[in-house]
C-alpha cells in the first residue's frame, strides 16, 4: 500500500510517499491499515497475493489479501478522506478470444486468483464508492524482483534457448509506465472509474521473449514457439488478455504507449545486457 501526503500536487517526490513493505504493514490488520491511511491524499494499494498457481489450493488465503484486504484498504481510505487506487488484473475476465476487454466489460474469472481480485474490485467500490479508481495491468515486469524479462535472460544464458507458448495472447507492460499512469490519473483529478494500463497493442509469450532474446543479441531461433497445453500449470492461463484503452481519453489523458517502446526503454533499467546475461549474471 502505497500513500501520498498531502499538498504535493502530486507531482509526489519521495519525501511525500509512505510505501511501507508487507513487513511493515499487513493488509489483513484493520487498525493498521487505518493507521497508515491517515494524513495521505491518495492511497494506492498494490499489495496482492499474486502466486496463481498456488492460490487454486489456497483460495481462502488469496481472498483474504486480494477481497478483504482490498476493502479494508478502501474503508480506510474513505475514512482518511483520500482517494483510492486499487491495483487489479487482466484475470478478472475469462480469456475468451475476441476484442480487446472493455472497462467495463463484465468481469468472468477463472481461476482462484481472478475471483479473488475480481471480488477485490467490488468490495473496494462498494467500500468507497466515490473515491476508488480501479487500475488493471497485465504481463507486469519491472526493475527489482523476478519478472518475465529476467526469467527469459537467465534461460537463454543457460541453456543458448528456450521454449516460450505462442498461443496466449497479451500485453506487455512495464511497471514504471503503470506507476506514472497512476499519478497521470490522480493527477489530473480523477476519483472514480476503471482504467486498463497495460502495453499498447498485443503480443504473445514467445513474442515478447523473442523481443528480449534479440535485443541481447541472441539469434532468431534462440526462442522457440510451444503451445500452452505443453506446459500445464495448476491455473489456467488466459489465452486472450488483451485489454482495450477506451477510457484514457475519457479522462482527458493519452492512452498507455506501445508494448514494444516500454520494453526498449527498460531494458537498460532491467540490467539485461549481453555481456552480463552471459557471463550468467542477470
């Protein structure tokens, strides 16, 4: 949960952000989460239970961070008199193939996970029905901890290639362009609402780690195309997640950038050049 303290236009430098760790704040701890929400402006609640495969045998722990949490976050929220910034995901659809996913499409998990962010997203509006924004993203790699790019690094460098599924379709999206659509919004006063920040256009798995593996300088056959039903996992996997932008303009704002452009800008971020990706240190 992440907050941002009063007057700062936010224009948020660090000094005006409280970004306590699961270590500091748990989210299941009512009077903590009070706490916290005091003296902030906006609250933006990113905490989540996000290990989907575990979550199809641990469903009532996943809703306990992912739905109850999430309202606690947002009655806190609206007690404090801040705005709400609630983090959500492309698996609160079903994945059916077709147009890209409305905003307001209506919302058909599949998994444990997606049902329990799903119910996240209604307990949070209900909770705080006119200052909770709601903020999906998908495919979300970034600068520190595991990610999809880092995974692909070390999987080349091992091995010289890796198998990636070309069936399911997405958006890749880079963690710092989902952070500044959240003080875009925020700062161009929007309350209420559901917004898709995810890549521009589309791609697949195989697609984007293709992406990766050229840009450090790996041959075109050093990603190798599969199909989903050879890689099972506990959770089924959206083979469609690919999210419309409609509402960006609605609200005054550009639409989020090509998935491509957020990748070429982060990869010198993400450290994975080819000299330290083959010396095996990604």
């Amino acid at each position: 949960m992440t907050g941002c303290s009063p007057a700062s236009s936010l224009g948020c430098s660090p000094d005006d952000v409280l970004a306590p760790g699961r270590s500091q704040l748990d989210i299941t701890d009512e009077s903590a989460v009070a706490s916290m929400a005091q003296g902030v402006d906006v609250v933006v609640n990113t905490a989540a239970w996000t290990a989907v495969d575990a979550a199809e045998s641990a469903e009532d722990a996943a809703h306990a961070v992912n739905a109850l949490g999430a309202e606690r976050v947002a009655r806190a929220a609206r007690s404090a008199g801040a705005r709400l910034v609630q983090i959500s995901t492309d698996y609160v659809f079903d994945g059916a193939p077709g147009r890209p996913f409305a905003e307001d499409a209506i919302v058909n998990p599949t998994t444990a996970y997606g049902r329990s962010k799903a119910e996240g997203e209604a307990r949070s509006v209900r909770a705080h029905p006119e200052g909770t924004t709601i903020v999906r993203t998908s495919w979300l790699y970034g600068r520190y901890g595991p990610s999809f790019p880092r995974s692909i690094a070390a999987g080349l460098a091992e091995h010289g290639a890796v198998d990636v599924v070309d069936d399911q379709h997405g958006q890749p999206t880079w963690a710092r362009d989902v952070a500044r659509s959240v003080i875009d919004l925020m700062g161009a006063g929007v309350s209420v609402g559901t917004f898709h920040a995810t890549g521009g256009g589309q791609a697949t798995w195989f697609e984007f780690a293709a992406r990766v593996a050229t840009s450090l300088g790996y041959p075109d056959d050093a990603v190798r195309p599969i199909a989903t039903d050879s890689a099972a996992r506990a959770a089924p996997r959206p083979r469609w997640s690919v999210l419309a932008h409609g509402t960006w303009g609605d609200a005054g704002l550009a639409a989020p950038r090509p998935w491509r452009d957020m990748l070429d800008d982060a990869l010198p971020d993400l450290a994975l050049t080819a000299a330290t990706v083959r010396n095996g240190t990604p």
